[in-house]
C-alpha cells in the first residue's frame, strides 16, 4: 500500500466514527445553521497583495514527523496574519498530521482569514463538518475519491457557501478536475504516492488551466526564488506549510518568503 492508501483506509475508519457520533441528519442540520459568515477564499487568492501566500498551520507530517513539537496552532496563525498571509490552511487530519476540527475553530475565533479544511475527504459529511467547524473552504483531492464523488462534494460545498481548491497532480486528475466544474485549482508538487516533490509539475499543468480558474501551487515551497518561480508559471498564489512552521518565527519567515521584510 503506499502512504496514500493507508491515510485513506484509516480516514474510512474515522468518518464512520463520526457518523456513530453525530449522525449524517444532524451535522447536515449543524452546518446549515453555522451563523458565522464565509469569508471569500477565492477571492482572497485574487485580492490579496502579492505574492499571496496561503500559510499552513500543521505539526506534523508521515514523510517528515514532527514538524514544530512547540506547536500554538492561535499563536501561528496571528502571525501569519500580521505578515501579510493572503488566507491560511488548516490541517485537520489527527492520526497522520496532529490536527482537529477543534484546532481549526480555535483559529476561526482568533484571525479574520479565509480559512481552507485541509484534510483527506472521502464523503460529504465531512464539508459538512467543515462548515460546522468554521471553515471557508475544503480541499477536494482528486486522487482520493472517485469523479462522480468529486462532483458531488464540490456541488455540497457549493450549497453550503464554501469554495472547493480541488487538488491534481497530472493532466489526467487535471482533466477530471474540470469535468467537476472546479473553479479553483491547487497543483500539489508532491506525488501522494510517493511523497516525492517537483515544481516543474505546476510549469508543466499550468498551461493546461483555463483562465478563469484560480490557480494555486502546493507543497515543496522554500524560497522567494521558488514563488517567482510559480507566479511565472500561472500560479495566483503558493501554498506554503513545512518550510514556514520549521521556523522559530513563523511570521518572520513568511515576510522573507513574500520578500516583505
């Protein structure tokens, strides 16, 4: 099994939990009555001052462990925010990356940010339970589910107000991304398979993008050379996590990556 199968197969264990909990009519109904607003993901990848960076906050990874073990997932994130982060990614997966839905409400209540639920979804009753939790948008990995799901799960995210970055690795996932009416793309630079990196997977895809599609580069992500490097490419913005929390001063590092500083 590669890494890939084995985050699936336990996120299959974790999402029947959750519906043991709370059943699949109640977080229906918790999500559909979250009161706060959603704040524009998209529109922040558009608006924000450039280079737009979305800044993750996440502890640890499978491929590289323990990333920041002095983890303060509110203290990463008003830094991020007071150094010019265009929106933030929240690692919600526990078992492999030491995140939480919980820990993604503790930053909703803390920064202003559009906020992406970055996670494994394999059903829509975890859109659900992000909207619940307070998230602005989900991310929707191609390579994890099958199209006719992919679909539905952005059309639920659609309903619910929340924008979908649909992640894809190759033309073909490409393709199945805009089948689906993705709106928003994220190239993920790491093979899932593999968990190999290569920014020459965002110059190769790029071209392939219609322009109404915002377009964002993910993982692998170290330089101010690296996003240059992208925005040239077609990216509207990077995504940036284990290069920015290795750091001692998160918000430090993200005004040299953005050049601010």
């Amino acid at each position: 099994m590669t890494i890939l199968d084995t985050i699936l197969d336990q996120k299959q264990r974790e999402v029947a939990a959750a519906k043991a909990r709370i059943g699949e009519a109640a977080m229906a109904r918790m999500a559909r009555q979250m009161t706060k607003p959603v704040r524009s993901f998209r529109r922040a990848l558009l608006e924000s001052e450039r280079p737009r960076v979305i800044a993750e906050i996440k502890r640890r990874s499978p491929s590289r462990g323990e990333i920041r073990p002095d983890f303060d997932p509110v203290a990463c994130a008003k830094s991020y925010a007071e150094a010019g982060a265009a929106a933030l990614s929240v690692l919600t997966d526990q078992h492999f990356f030491g995140g939480s839905l919980e820990l993604l409400d503790l930053v909703r209540r803390a920064v202003e940010l559009p906020l992406l639920r970055k996670d494994f979804l394999i059903d829509p009753y975890q859109v659900e339970e992000a909207r619940a939790a307070g998230a602005d948008a989900v991310l929707l990995i191609v390579r994890a589910v099958a199209a006719p799901l992919l679909a539905e799960m952005r059309r639920r995210a659609q309903e619910l107000g929340l924008d979908a970055l649909v992640e894809v690795h190759d033309e073909r996932e490409l393709e199945v991304a805009l089948q689906a009416g993705a709106d928003l793309i994220g190239i993920n630079h790491r093979d899932l398979r593999t968990f190999e990196t290569d920014l020459g997977v965002s110059e190769r895809l790029a071209p392939r993008v219609p322009a109404s599609v915002v377009l964002v580069a993910e993982s692998g992500i170290f330089t101010y050379e690296d996003v240059v490097r992208l925005e040239k490419a077609g990216a509207h913005a990077v995504l940036v996590g284990e290069s920015l929390m290795r750091e001692p001063d998160v918000g430090r590092a993200l005004r040299q990556l953005r050049r601010q500083s």
